[in-house]
C-alpha cells in the first residue's frame, strides 16, 4: 500500500492537516491511527496494511498524497 486514507476526524484526532498539507511529511504512529477505527471499518486494503503495523509499535512517515486526507507512506519506523 502506498497511501492511507485519514477522513476528517481521523486528521483532528491525530494533529495532522486534511486540507492544506503543505507543512510536509509527519511521522504517525501505526497502532493509533489502527485503533481511531473499528477495525471493521477500515477496507480489506487498509485494515491488511496497518494491523500488523499496528501490533509491532511501528511509526509511519508519509508525505501528503493525492488529495486531502490521503498520505503516501515511504518509510516504516520502529517506535
């Protein structure tokens, strides 16, 4: 998965722009942005990517993606 998408409350949950991401690159961590949602909530897509991301206590660095709400992920941290 190159990019996950964080709707509105996700982005106010987490401190990170939905709109206007031209402050540039954040580091967030795995198991909270898993955990802001049911797991049942999140598409196959997602839930496959961030889960295991999620259980090991990793962090994501992501630029701003294709539009608002989305980041592409290029770089697993460990926390």
């Amino acid at each position: 998965m190159d990019e996950i998408y964080l709707n509105i409350r996700r982005s106010k949950e987490l401190g990170v722009p939905y709109f206007n991401r031209s402050s540039g690159q954040i580091i967030i961590p795995a198991d909270r942005v898993f955990k802001l949602h049911q797991a049942g909530e999140w598409d196959i897509r997602h839930r496959e990517f961030l889960q295991p991301l999620a259980l090991d206590h990793k962090m994501l660095k992501c630029n701003p993606g294709s539009g608002p709400g989305w980041w592409q992920v290029v770089e697993i941290l460990n926390a």
